[in-house]
C-alpha cells in the first residue's frame, strides 16, 4: 500500500469515527485550563440539552 493511500485511508477513519485531527488534540493541551474548562462546559450543556430534546422526540414518536 502506498503513503498516499494510508493517509486517505486514515483521514476516511477519521471521518468515520468522527475522531478530531491529531494537530486539534496538540492545540487543546496547549490551551489555558480555563479556556479547557470554559468548551469542556459549554459542550456539556449543549449535549444535555440535545439528549433532553431528543428524549422529547421519543416521547412524541412513541406515545401513540
């Protein structure tokens, strides 16, 4: 196998995966801890707020 294709290959698994590049995980243990705390926090939200919405969803499609 080539160079070019293991790269691809690796940048589909990526895709797939939805795994972050490697320069994205460098950068974030580069950063302040409170600017690390400040995105860790916001995520948190936003995920708790879509599984709470996506469990409405459920209630909607599954109480008939």
């Amino acid at each position: 196998m080539g160079v070019e294709k293991a790269l691809d290959s690796k940048k589909v698994l990526q895709v797939v995966n939805l795994s972050p590049n490697e320069s994205i995980v460098e950068k974030l243990t580069k950063m302040h801890p409170m600017r690390q705390i400040t995105y860790a926090s916001i995520i948190q939200v936003t995920m708790f707020f879509g599984m709470l919405g996506m469990f409405q969803v459920n209630s909607w499609i599954f109480s008939t």
